[in-house]
C-alpha cells in the first residue's frame, strides 16, 4: 500500500501551519479528516510523521523525510497536470520562474512584455534571489526555470544559453584609470576594490574573471561589501573605491554621471546568461523556449 497524494498534501500542509486545525482549514477538510489521513500515512510508512503536543505538532525524523519526498512528488503532481492541461501550447499557464538581482531589473523589463505579447496565456511568478537558493529551490521542484549566471556548479540541471554579458571596471569620474581607455586587473587591485557580499555569484565571476583575490584589510575583513548593485554604483560614485558592473547593468543606465565605465584588460572578462531547470524537467521545451525569447530582449 502506498501513501495517497491527499495524504501527502495534508502532511505538507501540516508542517507549514503547526497545527491540525489550521492545516484542516488550509485544506478546506474538518480537523478529523485531517487527523484520519496522516493516521493512515503513518499506518502505511509504519512510523509516526509527527509529534504532538500541546504548543503544536513537531515533525518526526521519518516525517522530515516524508516531506521532503512529498514536496517532490506533490510538484511532480502538479507539473503532470499543467502539462496536460497545455499540451501543444508551450509557456501556457502556471510558469514559476527564479531570477538572480543582478539580472532581473536590467533584463526583466524588457522581458516581461514581449512574453505577454507572445505567450497571453503565460501565468508567470517570479522570485528574486540568490543563485543557491533558487538552485535549491530548482532542484525540489519549487521553481520551473531559474535565469542565473554561469560559471556555477550545474550539477542535476540543464541549461540554455541566453547571451554573453560582459563585466566592466566601473571607477569614480575623476580616478586617475578615468583616463585610461581600459583597466588592467593588477591597476584595479592596487584600488580600494568594492565588491558585492558573499553569496553574490557577481562578485565571483569578477574576481575570477580577473584572476583576482578578495579585498582584504586588517584581520582579513574586507573594506567594504554592498548588498546591492545600486549601492555599489552609489559607494563607488562617492569615490570609496572601484568595482565591475555587468555590461547589461550599464546599458541599463545604472552607472550615472558620477561614475567612469572601461573594459578590462583580461581574457574574455564576462558571464553567461542562463535559463536552468532540473534535468529530466517536462519543462525543458519551455525552458529553452524561453531562452530564445529572451535572446530577443
């Protein structure tokens, strides 16, 4: 005997809201229908999937892992009806789409219309974040796609290309390197460089690019770390110091009046667009569907 999906749905369900009554009304049941279900999911994985208590229900050991694996499946479910509901007509309905910040607001933009000019069916729900955590949440089938930036470990994914973007010294107006045509790395390092804080695949593409180390000061800190691209622009056209900004960013407008943008004098100093989804995905066709589009922007 195997566990239904409506047993799986109440176990997820129950491990968001931490309690039987809440995780019923989330389900539009009555709390002993809920109650009876997982009762039945644990006869049939011959463990209990929770603990309960008077301040609420704490998952079992079996039970993370139950859910972990339900997660999976309840994705799957729904991915399998999508997909026959839209069979023949590609980015059709529900399409959950991650998107890093260093490429959502130069991208999206001009993205966003041309999909709902070619795609009018297209539901598309966005979430901006880091490149791990959408991988992560790729993987457990919470996102279809994921618009990321490579090099990047891209292990259990596929991906197709969208563009090449190229990375670009970005200085105070009146810096001395201002005046020249290009920036060497080495110039650059001698520089109070400014980068964005870890967990930005930005800031690795960079230093890698560029075969640089890390800024570091005393103690090993660095000077200075922002946690965004417009702060980076603001702290640099203050004068605090010198950076790399994304081609598409610059095109975009971002570098104002107060900042001076060169090319770097090194060996192919970019990064690789991306549309990524889980291997073996029944939204692959999308996926690279969507490339293409976004090879139009």
């Amino acid at each position: 005997m195997l566990p239904t999906i409506r047993q799986l749905q109440y176990l997820k369900l129950l491990a968001e809201h931490g309690a039987f009554g809440k995780a019923a009304d989330a389900a539009h049941v009555t709390q002993p229908t809920l109650s009876a279900g997982i009762q039945e999911l644990e006869r049939t994985l011959g463990a209990p999937v929770v603990d309960r208590a008077r301040t609420g229900v704490i998952l079992t050991p079996v039970g993370e892992e139950a859910l972990r694996r339900a997660t999976v499946i309840l994705n799957e479910a729904e991915e399998l009806v999508e997909a026959a509901k839209n069979a023949g007509q590609p980015l059709t309905g529900r399409f959950r789409l991650g998107v890093i910040p260093t490429i959502a607001p130069f991208l999206l933009p001009g993205a966003l219309p041309l999909l709902r000019q070619k795609f009018p069916k297209l539901r598309l729900f966005l979430r901006e974040d880091l490149t791990q955590r959408l991988i992560v949440e790729l993987k457990a089938g919470r996102l279809d796609a994921a618009l990321i930036a490579l090099p990047f470990d891209m292990a259990g994914l596929e991906w197709a290309h969208v563009a090449d973007d190229e990375l670009l010294a970005a200085l105070p107006a009146d810096h001395p390197l201002a005046k020249l045509k290009s920036a060497s790395p080495e110039a650059l390092e001698r520089e109070n460089m400014i980068l964005l804080e870890d967990g930005h695949c930005l800031r690795e593409h960079a230093l890698s690019a560029c075969r640089l180390n890390p800024p570091r000061v005393g103690a090993g800190e660095e000077p200075f770390a922002a946690t965004s691209l417009p702060t980076l622009v603001q702290m640099v056209g203050s004068g605090l110091g010198v950076t790399f900004l994304p081609q598409m960013a610059v095109n975009a407008g971002l570098a104002g009046a107060n900042i001076a943008v060169r090319p770097i004098e090194a060996d192919h100093p970019a990064r690789e667009i991306v549309v990524a989804w889980r291997a073996g995905s029944n939204r692959r066709a999308e996926g690279k569907l969507l490339a293409e589009v976004l090879k139009e922007v």
